[in-house]
C-alpha cells in the first residue's frame, strides 16, 4: 500500500462528477434534492443503474460556475494528493443556471489553470498535470455530439488543456454507429479519443468501436473471443478500472475479472484507473494496490504497471511526456 502512494501515478480515465467530494455537493444541494442518496449513495449497490442514480441527484446539485469550480478544484486536490502527477479528467459538457455547455467548460479550463498557478506558488514536489477530455454523452443527440465535437476542436487550438474526446454515458442507451461522424470529425482535427466499449453485452455495438479504432478503448469488458483475439493482434490501449469493472458485473473479486489478468500477462497496453473515484470509494493508488494484490505483483512490476499509461497518454507535446516518465522512474527507484 505505501509503496502505491508513494509511485507517481497517471490517472487516465476519472469523470469530474463521480470524484467530486460528496460533502461539498450535499452541502451546495438545493431544497428537493435528496442529500441522503448522496452522502450513502446506495451504499452496497454500485450497479450500472444505481450509479447512474447518483449522477443524477450530483448533477441536480451542481447547478452553477461557481459550485463546479469548487468541485473542479477539489477534484484536483484530491488526486494530486494521492500521488497523481498526470490527469486526464474528462466531462460532459452541459449548460448550467449561469452558463452555456461552452462556459462550463470554460470554468473548468479556469481552475485548472488557477490550480497549476497555486501549484507553483507553493513550489509542490510532485506537481500535477491536468488535461481535459470532452465526453459525448451516448444519450444525447448526434447533433450535440457535433456541437461537442466541435467545441474540442476549436478548444483544443486555443490551450494545451484540451486533449480529447471520449463517448460514454448510460450504456445501455445509443449506439456508437449514431455519434462516428463526430468523432471522426475529432479525428480529422487532430484531437485523440477514447470510447467506452462492451460494458454491457453488445457485441454489434462493440464491433462498431473497433472498425472506428479510437485511440484508447474504456472497461472493454464482453469481448467476444473473435474481439479480443482482434484487439491482441491490432493492440488499442485499454484503460482499465478495477473496482468500477468488479461493480459493473457483480464479480465476487477481482481475480474473476475477465482480461485482467491475461491482458497483463501479455504485456498488453493498460492503464488502471479510477473511474469514479467518489462513486466507488477509491483511489488511483488503491486501484494499483488492488491488481497488485489480485496478480500478485512483484515491486518492481508494480511501478512498471505505474508507468505503463505515460505511453498512451493524449498529451500534445512530446518533451513534456519524456520528462514525466523521467519523473516517474526516478521516483520508483527511491521508492
Ligand atoms: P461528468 O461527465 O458529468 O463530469 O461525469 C459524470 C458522467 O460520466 C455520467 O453522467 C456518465 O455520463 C459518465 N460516466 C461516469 N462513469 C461512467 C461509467 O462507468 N460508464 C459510463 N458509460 N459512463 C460513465
């Protein structure tokens, strides 16, 4: 466990709303909305559909700029204090009492950079790197996919910040064959993405994803074998979250996982991570800690698989990349 905490660590696949610190939305909930859900969310029930509950009642409450900036900010505390010096955050973007989807975005690009200058200020060891990924959210129309779409693009050429977009939501709603244009839209401009695929049983759904190719597959969960034996021929990096895939399909422990364990043994690209670090009592550390128990790693393979995901990250500028990764074995070696 202290070696997990102690490994710098990238977190690649964590949605804003489901790491927000419960407390401070209970306290910012508007009068109907109920508090209780939130502070013991379904306490044992993390199924599909209890998590989306939560969302629900978490977007309910988070109303306007200045509740998700606060939430924003925290959300970064949190993960640069577990260790985490690369985050990949992603979000939907939707219009709030005060603000378009365009400036929800935008407040969260402002507490990044307000976090980064904080960060500095303090002279912090370990400092982190945000980035952004924008979520179509699989639900909602094609036509605000695009508008989506656009929206990274068009950010992607004015900051650093934004790197991405990623297709998730309700998994049982939507099919990626409604939303390809927007991300081939994404594609054609330059922008990385990543698709949330087979959470569910779909396997029509799941070979639409691996004809479109994104950049990184999220959970990847019923693969057929046809699919897996496609993928470890073609290898598309999988971010990979345990508790959340444990909670998904009801598994008694995490040696039941379906690839888990295979996927590392071929040295297959993976990234552990949280998913909803709130919505499922977690940590990035506590993912690492989690598949080290499960596969029995050994110390040396635990800060491999730390430093695994800093070759698939989205980030733009190459120098930046290699000096993280410098960062990342220096700081195994003294761990
Ligand atoms: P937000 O995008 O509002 O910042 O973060 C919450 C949203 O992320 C949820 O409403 C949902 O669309 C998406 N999300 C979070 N966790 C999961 C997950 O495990 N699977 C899928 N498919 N979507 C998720």
């Amino acid at each position: 466990a202290a070696l997990c905490r102690a490994l710098p660590k990238a977190e690649l696949h964590a949605h804003l709303h489901g790491c927000v610190r419960l407390p401070t939305v209970a306290s910012l909930a508007p009068r109907g909305v109920d508090v209780r859900c939130l502070l013991a969310p379904h306490a044992a029930d993390r199924s599909l559909a209890s998590c989306f509950a939560v969302f629900a009642a978490i977007h309910a409450t988070v109303t306007t700029l200045a509740a998700l900036r606060r939430l924003a900010l925290e959300v970064l505390e949190d993960f640069a204090a577990d260790g985490v010096a690369y985050l990949e955050l992603r979000s939907t973007p939707r219009a709030l009492q005060d603000a378009d989807a365009a400036g929800y975005i935008a407040c969260v690009l402002r507490a990044f950079a307000d976090f980064e200058a904080a960060q500095l200020a303090a002279r912090a060891r370990l400092p982190l790197t945000p980035r952004l990924i924008l979520s179509v959210d699989r639900s909602a129309s094609a036509r605000e996919a695009e508008e989506t779409a656009r929206l990274a693009v068009r950010l992607a050429g004015e900051t650093a910040y934004v790197v991405g977009l990623d297709f998730s939501g309700n998994p049982t709603r939507g099919r990626f064959a409604e939303f390809t244009r927007a991300f081939e839209e994404a594609r054609r401009a330059g922008l990385r993405t990543t698709v949330h695929t087979a959470e569910v049983e779909d396997a029509a759904d799941t070979d639409a994803i691996l004809a479109f190719r994104p950049d990184r597959l999220g959970h990847a969960l019923t693969l057929t074998p046809t699919q897996l034996a496609r993928l470890r021929a073609a290898p598309i990096p999988i971010e990979l979250c345990p508790t959340s895939n444990k909670k998904t399909l009801g598994l008694a422990n995490l040696t039941c996982h379906p690839t888990l364990r295979t996927l590392l043994e071929d040295d297959y690209p993976i990234s552990i991570s949280t998913d909803d670090s709130t919505v499922f009592q977690t940590t990035s550390s506590r993912e690492l800690q989690l598949v080290a128990e499960a596969c029995g790693l050994s110390a040396e393979a635990v800060a491999a698989l730390a430093l695994k995901p800093m070759d698939h990250v989205f980030e733009r500028d190459a120098q930046r990349v290699e000096s993280l990764k410098a960062h990342f074995r220096r700081a195994a070696a003294e761990a």
